[in-house]
C-alpha cells in the first residue's frame, strides 16, 4: 500500500523526468499494485470476523492508493473499491473527539472506561494524509468533515516546540518524539486543508524544525538524545520523512494569512478527551498529559495506564518526563532498535515494587479509579490504582492498593503518596542529557537547563539515584531520551511520599 503510494506520486509529479521505457515499465508495477490490493481485500478489510483486523491505517491508506492508480491508469474499479472502503472508515471515528480507531485488535467493542484502540502517530502521519488525499480526489465530502474534525482533535496534542505527544497510543512503541519511528509524516496532508485551519501551517513548521534538531549528518535520528548518547540512527526515518516532506513539498501554495499559534501555546487550564481517557493540562509554562487510557495493543506492557503522568513538559527546560513502553521489548524488531547499553528500564514516572526478579508497578493497572477536581486554578488528580505486572497479575502476597495525589499548578507539579506500602518507591526518570549538570542529595535534586534549574525537592520520603550506565544516565530508545533514574523511598515512620517539581 505504502510502495505503491510513493511509487504513484513520484510518477504522477516527476514522471516527465523518466524516459519511456522506464515510465512505462513503473506504471505497470502501479498497476500489478493496484490489482495485488483490490483482489487482496484482507488487507484492509475492517470486517475479519474470527481473526485479528489489520491496523486501521492499512484501510485508511489504500483508499488514496487505489483512487490514484484508478486514476492514473483509468481503472474505475479501483477507484470503485477505494470509495467502498472510505464509506466503511467513516464509522472509526470516536463519536466524541473524533479520534480515528483501529491500531489494535479489539475493534468491535469499548473498554471498560470507553476507549478504542488509538495511536496519534499513525494517525496524523499516516491514516488521516492519505484519507485527506482520496477525499479530496474523490470529492468525498462527508469522509472530509470527519478527517478535519480529527486533525483538528490530533493537532490538540502537539507541544509547542513541534513535537507529537504520543505518550499515551495504543503503538507508543514507535514513538520519537518529532513523530513516528516508520510512518511518513504529516506534513502533506494537513497542509492540503490548511484552508481549513491555518494552524496546520505553524505545526508543520515547528516540526520541520524539531526534525532539522535530530538531524546530524543527513541523517534523521530516531530521538533528541540518540546522538550525544552515542546511538546510532536508523535510515528508515530518513528517507520515510523524506518522501512525506517531497509530498508536502509537491502542493500549490496556498495564500494563508499566518496564525502563528497551536493549540497548546494556550494557558487553557485543562482539556479532557474522554475517548481517550486522557487530560491535557496547560498552566503557565507547564504542559502535562496525564493518562487512564486503557485499550490495548495485541501484546502487553506497551502504553502506559493506570492513572500516570505521561508527559511532562516546561517551556524553557522542554521535555520533563516521556512515557515509555512499560516494559521494553522489540515488539516489531525489524522496525524498532535494540538497546546495546547495560540498563534499560522504563521512563514514565511511576509507582513501582520488585519482588522475586518480577517489576509490579501502576502503568499496566486496568482497574484504576481517577476523580479530578479544580480549586482556584489548580488541578489536583486522586488515583486509586494497583501494583501489577505487565500481565495484570498482583505479587504472590495479594492485591498492592495505592493512592496518589497528583496537583498541578503555575509553580509546578507535586506528588504525594500516603500510606505507601512496604517496598514500593516513586520513580522518576528525569530527562537529562549527558551534557547537562545533575545534582543529587537525600532530599534534593538539580538539573541545570537552558540557563535555569529543573528542581526536585522531597518533602516526605528519601531520594536516590538508581544504577545507570558511565555517562550517569539510563537511555531508553522509545522515544530516544536520556534520563536520570530518581527513586523516592517513603519515610518509615509515617509512609510518605511528598515531592514538588518545579523550575527556575
């Protein structure tokens, strides 16, 4: 589907460049192309009942594939088929945020607390572009007020310094930070309805430019920390970027009168995607996501749960906190990284217990309760969640019940644990690249970035750092951050955790 996209376009802009015999012999590929997908319907069929359904982003791109190859090579029952697959996808958009679903196996049924199988990245890198280009071709009106009513809802997650914030997706895994470990990017398909709406126009910007930051010797880096941790990259990234950015490249400019703003630039408070079962809060130079998202991926300990604090992000010291797989595995090894370094754990901040060499911590709960509440401009989260294993499963000894109070407010962020049972501890691994100065005492801990200081302060419970690797840092592929592995062990008279994250 892919293959045939890519080989469509170069034809269809640049195929003036090939001589004839080439020309030819490309467009007769794009046709053994187009009649592999339409007599191959598995593909991208939403309905295989009694086995798993593909990955919604294969039926979402197939309309685009076979309406341009019917196009191109006057076949209308290609183009016959793509509209009988677009008229199915109009049904998996989530009926309150519009999130397209689909990146996972459970398509026919709500998890407990609502959701369906989302993942942004695929998403507005690949599913929502190429509806947006067979909608378009196609004149399909109705698919396209669904498609920009979810770009705009998927815009909602960008940072302010261009990132994707896919801390929380049903496919985390391939998460980079600028966007999608193999997917192709955004960039084309949300500036072909920049009309629509001209913020499109200021994200692709604002990501250009974090991709043109991971970007070292022509070759896109699959994290902002891969190159000064010494990983290499990955070629995929680069020449799939690449063709999203020639795509983008390809269209007509539109005369958009520039906005300059995203949604998150905004001190709104707080946002709540009930599909999703995720809260975006926005106070002064905060950003936090915040997460109970619970549908999941075919495989366990990908995306965290459990009532946890994804993402943490300040406008002068940048990313905090990102999520990671709760448990890192090379889930699709052909397209993810091996980790070469001695420690490897987990980046989410998290509750957590080791018994028996087995880790039990919050991020895979799928029975946790979360309440919010507002008081003059603060927002405070009470979590009563369960310490389990990837598979759901409580220690030998019985059910771990905790209770955390995030609060949010323009100062910072603090976390509290009352009660905390024997043997559980409070990570938090703090973003850090190798080349900035970290201080750590028993109560305190120091970061110095971009000319301030990231500040840790424990009010109840002591601090420490865990074992890391020579460069004083743990490393974590996905999405390619270094960072300090702080653990806060409660008091042992009263059981406490306190701590308040702030930045001067």
């Amino acid at each position: 589907v892919f293959a045939s996209i890519a080989l469509y376009e170069a034809l269809h802009y640049h195929g003036h460049l090939l001589d004839d015999s080439t020309r030819n012999h490309w467009k007769h590929q794009l046709l053994q192309a187009g009649e592999f997908m339409k007599n191959t319907p598995f593909i991208y069929s939403r309905n295989r009942k009694g086995m798993r359904n593909m990955n919604v982003n294969y039926s979402a791109s197939a309309t685009y594939a076979l309406y341009a190859i019917g196009e191109m090579c006057n076949r209308p029952d290609f183009k016959e088929e793509a509209m009988r697959i677009a008229v199915d996808l109009r049904s998996y958009f989530t009926k309150h945020d519009f999130f397209l679903y689909g990146e996972g196996p459970d398509i026919w049924s709500e998890t407990p607390n609502g959701c369906r199988p989302v993942d942004l990245l695929y998403n507005v890198e690949e599913s929502l572009p190429n509806m947006a280009y067979y909608a378009v071709m196609a004149n399909d009106t109705a698919l396209l007020s669904l498609i920009k009513h979810s770009m705009d809802t998927h815009l909602e997650f960008m940072l302010p310094d261009g990132a994707w914030d896919n801390s929380w997706g049903t496919r985390s895994f391939k998460w980079t930070y600028w966007g999608g470990r193999t997917s192709d990017g955004f960039m084309g398909g949300y500036y072909l309805l920049a009309l629509h709406n001209p913020s499109y126009v200021e994200a692709i910007r604002r990501n250009i430019s974090l991709l043109k930051e991971s970007t070292h010797g022509g070759l896109l880096y699959g994290g902002l920390h891969y190159c000064v941790s010494g990983v290499p990259p990955c070629i995929h990234h680069t020449f799939g970027h690449a063709k999203a950015l020639a795509s983008f490249l390809e269209q007509p400019l539109l005369e958009i009168k520039p906005c300059g703003k995203l949604p998150r630039d905004a001190e709104y408070g707080m946002k709540h995607f009930r599909d999703i079962r995720t809260w975006l809060v926005s106070q002064g130079s905060w950003r936090a996501t915040f997460t109970g998202y619970d549908a999941e991926y075919k495989v366990k300990g990908t995306h965290p749960m459990g009532g946890a604090l994804s993402l943490l992000w300040h406008s002068q010291a940048g990313p905090i906190f990102a999520a990671t797989m709760n448990q890192y595995k090379l889930i699709e090894a052909p397209n993810m990284q091996s980790n070469a370094r001695k420690y490897l754990m987990g980046g989410t901040p998290r509750l957590e217990t080791v018994q028996h060499g087995v880790t039990y911590s919050n991020l895979d709960d799928l029975d946790t309760e979360i309440s919010c509440c507002v008081e003059n401009g603060i927002y405070r989260f009470r979590v009563n969640t369960h310490l389990v294993d990837i598979d759901q499963r409580a220690p030998k000894q019985g059910e771990v019940s905790v209770k955390v109070d995030y609060t949010y407010s323009e100062q910072g962020v603090m976390m509290e644990v009352e009660q905390c049972p024997d043997s559980v501890y409070l990570v938090l691994p703090v973003i850090a690249s190798p080349e900035e100065v970290v201080k750590v005492t028993r109560q305190e801990a120091f970061i110095t970035k971009n000319n301030g200081i990231l500040g840790i302060t424990c009010k109840a419970g002591r601090l420490e750092v865990a074992a890391t690797d020579d460069d004083g840092r743990i490393f974590n592929p996905v999405p390619g951050f270094s960072f300090v592995p702080l653990r806060i062990k409660p008091d042992d008279a009263n059981k406490k955790i306190k701590i308040i994250l702030f930045f001067r």
